[in-house]
C-alpha cells in the first residue's frame, strides 16, 4: 500500500498554469527588464537575479557604479551570487578570492599571485524611475533604445513586492489597452481615456479619468497618466487634487524563463505641498507619504492582483474577435512587433474592432 500511495492521483477543482499545459505561444522579446528597484540595490549589495532561464548578478560598487554580469567565476565556476563581496570597486569570488573590476578584468587574486586573463561577462544595465533593468537581445545585439526616465521618487522609496505567474510580458502588458477590463475587473466607473502605440516609438502614452468605487459613499474622482515602456513596464501617475496629493504605481513584467514572468508591484505617495504638514521636505511630510505608501501599496497588490488569476490561466488568442470598448488592442500587437528578433507574422493580421484611439465606458 505504501507504494501506492506515491501514484496516488490527487484530485483538484484547480485550472492548471497555462505554461504547464502548453509551449508559449509568443517568441522571448527583446528589450529592458527590471530585475530590482534601485533602493534594493545599495552600495556594496549583491543580488541575483533570473532573466529568461539565466541568472543574472547585480551589484553595485563603493562608489555607486552599477553592474550586472553573468554569475560564475572565469576562474573555476564559482557563483558571485553565492557569497560573492564587493571590496570598493570590486567584486570578489567567494571560492579563491579573485577580484574583479568593474570593467570584468580580473586584477588580482586571492594568494598574491599575477591574475589570470579572465573577463566577467556583462549585461547593459541603467536605472531609469528608481528601476534597475538590464538588456536582452536574443541575438545578444546592444541595446538601441534607452528607457525614458519618467519618474523619480522623492520623498519615499516606493513600497513594493513581486509576484510570480504563468504569463508573456506581451500578454500582461496588453493589460494597459485592454479598456473593457478595466471597468469589468477593476471597477472603474465614469472611465474615460485617450491615446495610443505610436509605430516605431518604445514608450507610449495614455491619458485618463475615472472614479474609483469607495466601500463608503460614491468614491472618489481622479486622472491618470499612463506609460507602457516597451513589453516591459507599465506606470501610472494618479493625482488626487482635492487632497494634493499623487500616487505612482509602477507594474513590471520580467520574464524568467518561457511562459513565466515575474510581477514587480511597487508605489510611492507624494504628500505636494499640503500646507499643515509643511511642504514634501519636512519631516512630518515624509513621515505621512511613507505611512500612505504602505497602505497604497496594499490597495495596488490588491488591485493588480485581481489580474493574476486571468494571466495565470491565459491563453494566448493569435486572433481575438474584438468588440467595440475593448480598446486598441489591434494597434497594440501591431506596435509590439518591434520587441522580437523575428515579429510573429500572425500577430500583424488581428482585426481591428476595437482599434480605437480613445475609448470610455460608464
């Protein structure tokens, strides 16, 4: 009977993970993707990181230089992610104490001895919106774009968490052209919005407003920008002017090896000028913006996680059957395209029902 049990089917209720069920429908894209927030990365810090089936090594020098570089030692295979050190501008091998400048040369050893030629490898890396996102090419082109540094936190390093589901960047990122789900899962009401993917351009814009339903009275009423960087990023700046104050909510999609991506969900409250607390640089003002930033990031994860089950069990539809008020979906696959090494051909021929520049729903 023991034996038995080992084969024992376990029965669920449960859909399983899209990526168990079936290959990924959509190629690996190309581009940045955040691997940490920045204030995660202090000096002297080592952190590892995945990126589509490799590990990446994050670290940032004595002096603040940022690095990233594949995670094993040239020398003997050790991982610097495994108890790797910075020592000033340079990280050190765990196993045999070779030194590494930041430009990947080792210069020294751990027994006095000449180094060896040996180079760590690199992966571009900037910061942009108080990020870290390092390149992907899958053909290991340079990068041919930088990200747009559209926000930089001021008074609080944003809260934030990450979240692992089955999913394409493409897919979660469609998220922000797909209006009708916006009002259907997320509750908007009085929704209006504007814009579209320009060809050609990695960043685009939309602009927006709604009322959010409040669990007491009629809720309340506030405009949005939103940009999508590339398949990899979503921000949004929502401003509440009755109380002076704006929320950014920053959504990132890294995947970590096909059909599987991480969810970064990261918020920041800025208190702008509320005259009885004194302006965003006093004390007290900080104080409350980062009291306010744990409960927004709350009310985000809660928010963005409505989305998880759906991206969860997604299927990939190569050819959706678009509705007025979906918003411009079409525009958004076509737009897409320019983030893979060879563009899915399918992807160029959705039709265009609900390829509309503006869409509102009430």
């Amino acid at each position: 009977m023991s034996d038995a049990r080992k084969f024992r089917l376990k029965h669920t209720s449960a859909p399983a993970p899209a990526d168990t069920l079936r290959p990924p429908a959509l190629p690996d894209p190309d581009g940045w993707f955040c691997l940490a927030f920045s204030h995660e990365l202090t000096p002297r810090r080592v952190l590892t990181r995945p990126l589509l089936g490799e590990e990446v090594v994050l670290y940032r020098t004595a002096g603040g230089r940022l690095r990233a570089v594949q995670p094993h030692c040239p020398h003997l295979g050790a991982h610097l992610g495994a108890g790797g050190k910075v020592s000033g501008e340079n990280i050190v091998c765990p196993f045999h104490r070779f030194a590494f400048d930041p430009s990947g040369r080792c210069v020294r050893t751990g027994y006095g001895r000449k180094p060896p030629r040996a180079d760590l490898v690199h992966h571009p890396v900037t910061e942009a919106n108080g990020s870290v996102y390092v390149w992907r090419h899958a053909l290991g082109a340079d990068p041919d774009w930088e990200v747009p540094n559209l926000y930089t936190p001021r008074s609080v390093a944003p809260s934030h968490h990450t979240f692992e589901v089955a999913g394409h960047p493409q897919d979660l990122a469609e998220n922000a052209f797909d209006f009708g789900h916006l009002t259907q899962l997320h509750g908007l009401m009085d929704f209006t919005i504007e814009g579209r993917p320009v060809p050609g351009e990695k960043t685009a814009v939309l602009k927006g407003s709604a009322r959010r339903p409040l669990l007491l009275g009629a809720g309340v009423r506030l405009s949005f920008n939103l940009m999508v960087i590339g398949l990899a990023t979503f921000m949004i700046e929502m401003t509440f002017p009755k109380v002076r104050t704006s929320m950014h909510l920053v959504v990132h999609f890294t995947p970590v090896r096909p059909g599987r991506a991480h969810v970064r969900v990261g918020t920041a409250v800025d208190l702008d000028g509320l005259p009885f607390l004194g302006g965003p640089g006093v004390p007290v003002a900080r104080l409350m913006s980062r009291l306010l930033t744990g409960v927004a990031q709350t009310w985000s994860c809660r928010d963005v996680s409505k989305d998880f089950a759906i991206w969860n069990h997604q299927l990939h539809t190569e050819h959706p059957r678009l509705a007025p008020g979906d918003g411009p979906i079409g525009l958004y696959r076509r737009w897409a395209q320019q983030f893979y090494t060879e563009p899915a051909a399918a992807e160029a021929h959705v039709e265009p029902p609900g390829d509309t520049a503006t869409g509102s729903a009430r």
